[in-house]
C-alpha cells in the first residue's frame, strides 16, 4: 500500500507530470497550528501515525518485574535508587519476588516511549543495586487515555501515592 498525502495524486509519477492535479494547477499546502490535533486537519490515523518529527507526548508507563526472592530492605533501598536516579519515577510497589514501577515518559511516539521502558531496569540494575529480575509486564498508554480511565472509574488507580510503597 502506498501513502498519499492529503490532497495529492495517487497517480504521481505516472503519466504527464501536473496531469492529474485539477486544471494543471499548484496544489495548496496547509499547515498546522500549534496546538492543532491531526484529526483537525482531516489527516487519518494510519496518516497521522507515521509523522516525522512528532512533538513529544507523556506516556504512563506500568512496568512489572519479577524473579527469585531478594531481601525487602534492599529491593526498597535499590528502588529508591532507582527513583534519584530517574526522577519521573512516581511510585514503585514491591514484594520480595516482584515489583511494579509506574512513571511518565516523555516520548515521540509509543514505540519510543516502550523501548525506553524495556531498558530502563537493565540500564540501571547496577547502578541502582537492582535484583537481577526480568521484566513480566509493560503497559504504555498516552496522557488522555490514562486520564479518560481515572475520570471513569477504571484502570490503573491514579498515582497519588508518589513514593516507594510495599504491595
């Protein structure tokens, strides 16, 4: 399948150049004011997915971790660590096999956003004193779908609790 921006020949390249554009004319170009989402250009989700250049968006990231048992005195000193160490950490919750870290990524897109979040615990398991658990789980959602699930009553309960909080 081939994209085609708004507005454009799908015949580009065949053919007379110009033949399909009404009347032979320029095409008018757009733009996009600040603040301005891609439904308000009337661009398509595939469409406005593949954007170079996207402005970077929040993502509530949830990750999960997991492994044989470790002394909860320093999985709590390992994980504060860890929260000096990355300061959008909010809350991490804990058991001596398991822990769960939910924080704010500031990304391009979801890719990036999760790509950061599956390296975050080996980027920082020495340095931070992390036990040598694995990654279980990840969620990725943006600022308005975490928002629409804490105003409706489900998802994640929301991050009031910041700090580092047993299970």
């Amino acid at each position: 399948m081939r994209r085609v921006r708004p507005g454009a020949s799908a015949s580009r390249g065949r053919g007379t150049p110009g033949a399909s554009r009404a009347g032979g004319g320029e095409r008018t170009l757009t733009s996009v004011a600040v603040g301005e989402t891609y439904e308000d250009c009337g661009d398509t989700a595939e469409e406005a997915y593949e954007r170079p250049g996207d402005a970077p968006r929040l993502w509530h990231v949830t990750l999960s971790v997991s492994g044989d048992k470790a002394p909860l005195n320093e999985v709590r000193r390992a994980l504060e660590q860890l929260a000096h160490d990355h300061p959008f950490l909010l809350t991490s919750r804990y058991a001596g096999d398991h822990a769960e870290i939910r924080y704010w990524e500031e990304a391009r897109d979801l890719h990036d956003a999760a790509a950061v979040a599956l390296r975050l615990w080996g980027e920082h398991r020495h340095s931070a004193g992390l036990p040598p658990w694995e990654i279980v789980g990840l969620e990725v959602i943006d600022r308005e779908t975490y928002h629409h699930r804490v105003a409706e009553g489900y998802g994640p309960p929301p991050a009031t609790r910041v700090g580092i909080q047993p299970f």
